[in-house]
C-alpha cells in the first residue's frame, strides 16, 4: 500500500513537468511527424507541415483548434486565388500588390474573419513567388498546411491536453490567442 501512495506522488511531479515542458515536446515531435507525414505524401516542400503545426500549436485546445482552421481556410483560399494564375504573373513588389489588394479586398467585402485573410495574404505571396521558383508549391502548400494542422490538432488534444488554460497556469483571458500567431 505504501508503496502505491510512493509511486502516485511520485508520478504527479513528472506529469506537472510534462504539463509545464508540453510546447517543447510537442512542437518537437509534432513536427518530426507532419514532415514525415508530408514527405510521404510527395511533398518537395514538407517544411510547409511543421510550420503550420508551429503556428497551430497554442496556449488551449480551442484556440489552435481555431487556429488550424483559419489557416486551412486561408490557405485553400489563397491558393486558389492565386494558384491558377501564379505562372503567367511576373513576381514584382506591383504584382504582389495588386494581387494582394484585390483578394484581400475582396475577403474584406465577404466579412471574412481577419485571421482568415492574413492566411490568404501568406500564401498568396508565398505561392506567387515560390510557384514560378518550384512547380507543385501551390498543391504542398494546401496538402502540407491541411497534414500540419491536422497534427496538431491530434496533439494538443490527446497528448497532455491544456484543458482550457494556457500553459504555465495563466487563464484564457491572459492568453495571446489565436488571431495573433502569424
């Protein structure tokens, strides 16, 4: 019987610190599985899962389960935007604008939440540049950006859960929140 009591209170410094230390290990293998996970899937750019992941990765479940579906939205939505004409646009300061204003502007008008449209605004330069740099950006970054925030999801929600407090014991109000992660 002692040594169940032993072994019980023991644990609980373990988990606290496994609870207070989650960002580092959960960034770290969370990562190492969306690239894993993207470059099985034929992505060239498997780089494009752990950064979603990354950015997903918040203080509470609720907030990254928000976020990986505001950057999932944004995502599809910017490459579908700009994916079909990315190749027959030069890549200049002028081009980016116009692209960016109109899309932007256009998000705006449909009152798209904000974190959405930054999330437009990313792969629209992203895809803009990168598509006439490497072929297939556009479909790894809507394929990668999808695996990274699945992944994380999975993780936040089933390994150490926050149970709606950001880590290190603050609570939601003083959290940074997921409209401001970029």
């Amino acid at each position: 019987m002692e040594d169940e009591q032993t072994a019980g209170a023991n644990s609980k410094p373990m988990y606290r610190f496994l609870k207070q230390t989650a960002i580092v290990w959960k960034t770290t293998l969370g990562s190492i599985v969306a690239w894993e996970i993207a470059r099985w899937s034929g992505s060239t750019h498997p780089y494009l899962a752990p950064l979603t992941l990354i950015l997903c990765i918040q203080a509470t479940v609720e907030q990254s389960l928000r976020f990986a579906i505001y950057r999932s939205i944004g995502t599809v939505l910017g490459v579908l935007l700009i994916g079909m004409f990315a190749k027959d646009i030069p890549v200049t300061a002028w081009s980016l604008g116009i692209a960016l204003f109109v899309s932007t502007g256009i998000m705006k008008a449909l009152r798209i939440n904000d974190t959405i449209i930054h999330q437009v605004a990313l792969s629209i330069l992203f895809v803009l540049y990168f598509e006439n740099q490497s072929s297939g950006y556009a479909r790894d970054r809507v394929v990668d950006t999808l695996i990274g925030s699945i992944v994380a999801v999975l993780f936040i929600m089933f390994v150490v859960p926050t149970n709606g407090k950001a880590s290190g014991g603050t609570s939601k109000k003083g959290s940074s929140g997921a409209g401001k992660a970029t």
